[in-house]
C-alpha cells in the first residue's frame, strides 16, 4: 500500500475538525509556526514522519491512523509480510515503510527507510525530534551526521542515539542504502 502527503494531511485536518482545534492551537500544542503546521495540512510540503509521530502521540491517536486511515486493532501480535507495510511517499530522499500498523499502542514505530543516492556534493539536511532512533543497516553504505559528528555505516552496523540532537544521512558510493528504523 502506498501512502502520500496530500492522503496524510486530509487526515490531519479531519483529526484537527474531530478535536476541536484551530490552526493556531495546533500549531501551538506541536510547537511549530503555525505557517508550518499549515504547510502540513495543504499536502504541498513534506511531513516529517517524526512530526507525525509527535502528533500522533500529542493528540493519542495511533500513528498508523494519520498513515492509513485506519485504527490499529491488534492487542496480542501483528504480522507484517515481506512487502506488505505501507510505503509513505514524504521526500524525494528518503522512502518510509511502515512495519507495524496493525499493533495497538505501540511503544515504538518500526520503519524499513530507503535512502536515496544524491550527488556527492549535495549536503545533507539535519532533523531532530524528541524520542530516541535505532537504526541497523541491511545494506550499502551510510552517512550519518549526528551532533556535528560524522560516522560511516555500513551493513550489519548499527546505532541508537538521542534523536533530539541534530541528525541527517546520505547514502554513499551512489547506492541506495536500505536500515531498520525504530523511533521510540
């Protein structure tokens, strides 16, 4: 199943319109402008899956709601198939797939990312949010920026870090790179 940013940001609004809030209480309650928080509702910018994360939790409506539209109902396990986890469309650098949409009141959001080769000079944009990531590479070879360090994975490596210090990545040697994501 494939998800995009216009089908996420009709599901903030409406959760928006079912809460009672404005644009501005939102915005407030996430801790961004709210020229920010309207981009995110317009579909014509990227959401960060992280802001949807915050959202989510903020507001307690499970993340797989905002991604699918659809209410997670397991208690005991969910199953999530080779393939089968919903692919969100975000950013041209980056692929989510969502491993855990089925599992209610999850304590972690597993994602399989896919970065993107870019060119070699191309820089690499820093993001942060509350929580904690762990992330271990299935394949190629990446770069992590993470509190003004740079550090080279590569398959089998892994890391946990204190996602609310600054952190991007590139793929390197013109290859896509493929982690587990877990964003606690």
């Amino acid at each position: 199943m494939k998800t995009d940013i216009k089908e996420i940001a009709e599901r903030l609004r409406g959760m928006r319109d079912i809460l009672g809030l404005s644009l501005e209480d939102c915005a407030r309650n996430c801790d961004i402008p709210v020229e920010t928080y309207a981009l995110y509702e317009s579909g014509d910018n990227d959401i960060p899956v992280t802001f949807l994360i915050h959202f989510a939790s903020l507001f307690h409506i499970e993340l797989t709601t905002l991604l699918t539209g659809d209410a997670p109902k397991m208690h005991s396990y969910a199953l999530t198939r080779k393939g089968q986890g919903s692919w969100v469309d975000r950013r041209k650098e980056y692929k989510y797939q969502a491993l855990n949409e089925a599992f209610i009141h999850k304590k972690a959001e597993p994602f399989i990312v896919t970065v993107l080769p870019e060119p070699s000079d191309a820089p690499v944009p820093l993001n942060r949010h509350e929580g904690q990531e762990f992330n271990y590479i299935l394949n190629g070879k990446l770069q992590l920026l993470i509190h003004g360090k740079e550090l080279i994975l590569e398959e089998g490596d892994s890391i946990w870090f204190d996602s609310a210090l600054p952190h991007g990545m590139k793929a390197l040697e013109g290859k896509e790179v493929k982690f587990l994501a877990l964003v606690f």
